[in-house]
C-alpha cells in the first residue's frame, strides 16, 4: 500500500472521528464513551493498515 492511499485511508476516518466524537459526546455527555469510540476507529484503521 503506497503512502497517498494510506493518507486517503486516514483523511477518510478522521471525518468519522471528529462528527463521531461529537454525536458520542452530545449523546453521552462525558468523555469516556468518546474515548471507546475513538479507540475502536484506531483498531478499525490498523487493520486497514496491516494489509
């Protein structure tokens, strides 16, 4: 996998992290579940990687 395509792969989950995040905190009103949230999207994105 070449440097652009995992670049693309991280622009594309960032938007998820940033809306996500917010919609878990508007939802939860705390910071952990965001936490969770975030932790999953960062295994989600290595595993990606690991291709």
């Amino acid at each position: 996998m070449n440097t652009s395509r995992k670049l693309g792969i991280l622009v594309f989950c960032g938007v998820p992290a940033i809306v996500g995040g917010g919609i878990v905190y508007a939802a939860f009103s705390s910071y952990a579940p965001v936490f969770v949230y975030e932790i999953l999207l960062l295994l989600v994105v290595g595993a990606f990687f690991s291709k």
